[in-house]
C-alpha cells in the first residue's frame, strides 16, 4: 500500500472547555498543538490530510491550508468529538484505503509512531485497525481500514469511536513514544506537555528498547550486544557524575548505546543508524552518538562526552559479555592475520580507543578495568 493511499482526520472542532486556552492555537515549542499535528503527517509523507473545524473555524481555516491539508467545518460539533469523525472520514477521498484519527490535543506524536503503523498494514491485513500502545495502553492515533468508514457513518455516536473499534479486529503495536498517551486537555497537562516537547527527539531508555527490538528482533545478536553495551555505558556515566567535574546525561547515553547498532550489518552502519534516526525526527544529540560511535577523535581539551562513554561501551562488549580493551583488539587483528591492509586499520582504531579509554579515565579517576 502506497502512503497516497493513506489518509489522515485531525479533530480540532471543540470549544476546548476543559482548558484556559484554546487548545488548537497552544504553542508548544515554537509552533501550536494544530501545526504539530499537520506537521506530523507531512514530514511523514501522508498528504491528504482533513482537519475538522467546528468552534473559532474560521481563524483556523488558513492555518490548515498553509499545513497543506483540508479544512472541514463541522456545523454541528456541539454534538461531541464523534460527530467530527463521521464529519471528517466522510471528507476524505474515495480512494483512500486507510486513514489515521489524531484529536487535537494529542499534539505530540512521533513520525516514528505514524511509520510503524503504516509499515504493519501490510503484515496484518486481517486487521480492520490498528492502535499504538506504550505501557500496555492503547493510545493515538489510530490507523483505520476503509471498510470501517461505514461502520463509523452509520454509528449512532454511543461511546464514540471506541465502540465501533471494540467490535472491529484490532491489532495493537508497541511503539517507542510515550506521547501517543500524552494529551492537552487540561491547563496541568499543558505544562508537562511543554516540559516533554524539550526532549521531543530524545528517546527514553524504554522507548529506546522498543525501537531497537523493532529494528533488529528482541532475540538477535545485536539486540543482546547493544543491551550490554548500555549497561556499560550507564556504569560508565554513573562515575562520571559522581566524580562531579563535568556531569553527562546518563538518560541520553543509555539511549545512544541502546541504538549505536540499528543499522547493523548496512554499508557504513554507524552513518546508516545516524540517518536512519534522523529520518525519524531524532534530535542530533542522539543521531552523533550513533554516527561516531565506530569512529571519533574528540578535541582533547574537551571534558568528557556521552559519545566518549558510548563509544568506549562499545570497544569493552564482545558480542554481549565484558571484555578488556586490549583483547578486543588483539582478537581483531589475528582475524586479519593475512590481511596486511586491514591489520593497520585495526592498529589505528586500537590507538583511537585507547586515546579516548584514557580520556574516560581521568573523567572519572578509575581505571576502567573496575568495570569488567
């Protein structure tokens, strides 16, 4: 199925009572829940997007022209949320085959989350819908088939959406984003909503497992290989706070070693992962720790850094058990015994590790020999 096949509803039609603003017009970051949303499903490449306008629709009819999507005013959205629904599938094109239903006020969702639904249409194509779940509960937005639009338009509106899904065959899917739970429905979720867009393209630890089971399978090698190498990195980053001269995000490390390998066994898989994760809408913060986690020459003058610490991570884990520095490499180099070429590429990265295993070292004032 091809994402111009996919269609999209946003619901933005209610008088937002619940909340001292207008949630549609709430600026998060630099832009309002409503652009988040219309950007969602652009960077993701889904363009027939309708947006159901109902309470102040007319000062937010060019704003979802600009978003490149369609305004859909809905004269009787007093009647509830699920009456914008109805309103807005029956907006979309005849052709569409599937099509997402994002409420307004549910502004944070990843562009991972909208990839991994699209993507799992084709693996369950029993499936009448599909929902994404984080913390075993079911969250927005969800991906629905087009032979559901006549359950929808011919519902009476009795417990919403919900009640149509409950009858239908759904498939739920584990996603990386807690922000399919994260709503903006009142004045207290607002603020936290704030709080979390600043680490928007950071990954939790959690969320980090999940992506990484998705990307290379939860029993794989590298799974058990990246595992290892984030608890490596943890310990490491945990001496390095205590020792109090220049703290690292231990949070932003963990991640960073959880997914140095999404790209494992592709050309180039240090720059590949990198890509991969800044397709997805990562922030650089991650996406550098992936693309220098093979290799990196640090300013020597510059305090320790969490890719310093993945990257060490990384060169003390052996397929998933602790090994020390110099074993690693003297075990690559008498795989290249007869490779003359290979072996000098092996001694330069044996240099490089070591530089910055000294540099850890004196970031934390233990050798790391402690940590094996």
């Amino acid at each position: 199925m091809r994402k111009t096949q996919i269609g999209a509803v946003i619901l933005s039609a209610g008088r937002s009572t619940r909340q001292k603003g207008f949630k549609p017009a709430l600026s998060i970051g630099e832009d309002t829940a409503l652009a988040h949303c219309l950007n969602l499903f652009q960077c993701a490449g889904f363009e027939k997007v309708a947006v159901v306008l109902g309470h102040r629709g007319s000062e937010l009819s060019s704003i979802v022209r600009a978003g490149g999507a369609e305004p859909v005013m809905n004269p009787d959205y007093e009647r509830g949320m699920f009456c914008s629904v109805q309103v807005g599938v029956a907006a979309l094109p005849a052709d569409i085959r599937a099509f997402f239903i994002l409420p307004v006020d549910i502004p944070l969702v990843r562009k991972i989350t909208i990839e991994m639904l699209f993507r799992q249409l084709a693996i369950v194509p029993e499936a009448d819908a599909l929902v994404p779940v984080f913390k075993h509960r079911n969250g927005h937005p969800p991906l629905i088939r087009e032979r559901l639009r006549e359950p929808i338009a011919c519902h009476d509106g009795t417990r919403g959406l919900r009640s149509v899904l409950e009858k239908a065959s759904v498939s739920r899917v584990r996603v990386p984003d807690r922000h399919v739970l994260v709503d903006i429905d009142t004045p207290e979720q607002y603020e936290e909503a704030k709080i979390l867009w600043q680490r928007h393209g950071i990954l939790t630890p959690e969320e980090a497992e999940i992506l990484l089971d998705w990307a290379v399978g939860k029993e794989s090698p590298v799974a058990a290989h990246s595992r290892a190498v984030a608890r490596m990195a943890e310990r490491l980053a945990e001496a390095v706070n205590m020792a109090g001269k220049n703290p690292v995000d231990t949070e932003l490390t963990i991640t960073g070693a959880l997914l140095h390998d999404i790209a494992k066994g592709e050309p180039s898989h240090a720059e590949s992962g990198a890509k991969l994760l800044k397709q997805y809408g990562f922030s650089h913060e991650l996406t550098d720790i992936v693309a220098r986690h093979a290799d990196w020459e640090p300013d020597p003058f510059s305090p320790v850094s969490e890719i310093d610490l993945v990257y060490l991570a990384d060169k003390l884990i052996r397929g998933s058990r602790p090994v020390p520095l110099d074993s690693r490499f003297e075990a690559k180099q008498e795989l290249f015994s007869d490779n003359p070429e290979a072996r000098l590429a092996v001694e330069r990265r044996w240099k490089q590790a070591r530089r910055i295993c000294r540099r850890v070292e004196a970031g934390i004032g233990r050798p790391v020999d402690e940590f094996l």
